[in-house]
C-alpha cells in the first residue's frame, strides 16, 4: 500500500522558512500569495493491502517519528493498494 504523509507547521507557529519563501516570491513580482506554510511530504510503501491497517500503520509512523506533536500536524493520504 503506497501512502503520503504530509507535515506542516501548525496554525500560530512561526514557520520562518514559508515567511521567507513568501518575501521572495514577491520580489520577484508575484501578487496575490496570501500566505506560504512550508512543510515536508514523506512517500511510504507498506507490506500491506488493507487499507484500514496501513491508515493505523501511519499514524503510529507519524507520532513516534515522522512529526513533533507539539508543533506540527500531518495529514495521511492513501494513494492506492499495490
């Protein structure tokens, strides 16, 4: 089962590299960008087709090492069975 996990900082925590890529892009004339929130995607191949047990896989992945509780939030996303 193939999953992503994407981490981002969350809401209220200063994300000093978004801030900065935000400043560049507008010097470089881009408008209209509300806000940028880096982030890190992870790409995860797990020894299983069922679905329910790679979510849960996942998750515990995403606790124990893959984002710092405390200041990050991540979303699962599920992409296919083989």
């Amino acid at each position: 089962m193939k999953v992503q996990v994407h981490t981002t900082l969350k809401e209220g925590v200063l994300d000093p590299q978004g801030k900065a890529v935000g400043s560049a892009l507008k010097n470089l004339g881009f408008s209209g960008i509300k806000k940028i929130r880096q982030g890190k995607l992870f790409d995860i191949d797990l020894e299983t087709d069922n679905k329910d047990e790679a979510e849960k896989i996942t998750k515990k992945i995403c606790k124990v090492l893959l984002a710092n509780m405390v200041i990050e939030d991540y979303r699962i996303i599920i992409l296919s069975d083989n």
